[in-house]
C-alpha cells in the first residue's frame, strides 16, 4: 500500500488546470495541486499523430479518495478523452498525515 497518491493529469490551458486544482482542494479531495506549468505533448487521436501544448497538474490525495478524484476531474475536464493516472507514492509519515488531515 502506498502512503499517498499523485494524480497526473494534463489540461487544455492553465486556467483550466488551476480552476480544476482550486476546485479539487476547496472539496477536500486533494490536499494540494502543483501547477506544472506548459509541456509538449505528441500523441496519437483519431488516427493521426498530433502535438499540442498542455499544462500539467500533480494532486496530492489519499489511497482511498485517488478514483474519486479521478471521477471529479473528469467531470469538469474540457476533454474528450481526459488522460488522468493514479501513482502511488511513499512520502514521509509527516507529508501523509498532513494529506490524510487535508482531505476527507
């Protein structure tokens, strides 16, 4: 079992990843977001390869609450296809209590 979860996930523009991330801590889901700022992105949709601009987004959250999170993003997501992963992380007992305290 890991300590916490970081959920990745990449955003049409910053607005959208900081209004998500604002979101996501104001319900207590996450107990923070790092904004990660504008990245290159090539992936393969709809039969064709593209590239875009996107802006990346880590949220800090519980084990338990990581596919609820997941579903809440997705719902606000201006996506099609939201590409959003779980990654289970050990952190130090200090940053996984204050996590396990941030959210519900």
């Amino acid at each position: 079992m890991s300590d916490i979860a970081l959920i990745h996930a990449t955003f049409a523009d910053a607005a959208e990843a900081e209004r998500i991330g604002y979101a996501m801590v104001e319900a207590r889901l996450a107990a923070c977001v790092n904004l990660l700022g504008p990245c290159r992105s090539i992936y393969r949709w709809q039969g064709a390869v593209e590239r875009g601009e996107e802006h990346r987004a880590l949220f800090k959250t519980t084990p338990e609450l990581a596919r609820e999170l997941v579903d809440a993003i997705a719902v606000q997501h201006s996506y099609d296809l939201p590409v959003i992963e779980i990654w289970p992380v050990a952190a130090g007992d200090a940053a996984a209590d204050w996590v396990r305290v941030e959210t519900r």
